[in-house]
C-alpha cells in the first residue's frame, strides 16, 4: 500500500472487502491508524446500509 495514499482512497479501496480480509491484508504495525480508519469506516458503512 501506498504510504501517501489518503485515508478516504485506502477506505475506498477496501470498503468491498470482508472485514477479515482486511485484517489480514493490511499492515498493522506499518498503518496502525489508517487500519483502525479503515475498518471504522467500514463498520460505519454497514451500519448505514442497514439503516436504507
């Protein structure tokens, strides 16, 4: 992954991702906060489907 990649591109990237995928793809250590971003943003989207 791109280290200059913004948040809202690595989101976009994996908002068709399962969750378990995205644990195992992305580097904890190297994008500790981007990961946590991404999978809030993922749980956040989730829930607004829900939601429609």
């Amino acid at each position: 992954m791109d280290d200059h990649a913004s948040y809202a591109e690595t989101v976009k990237q994996y908002e068709n991702w399962e969750l378990d995928d995205i644990l195992h793809h992305v580097d904890r250590s190297k994008f500790s906060e981007r990961y946590q971003i991404v999978v809030d943003e993922i749980a956040r989207r989730v829930e607004e489907q829900k939601t429609q």
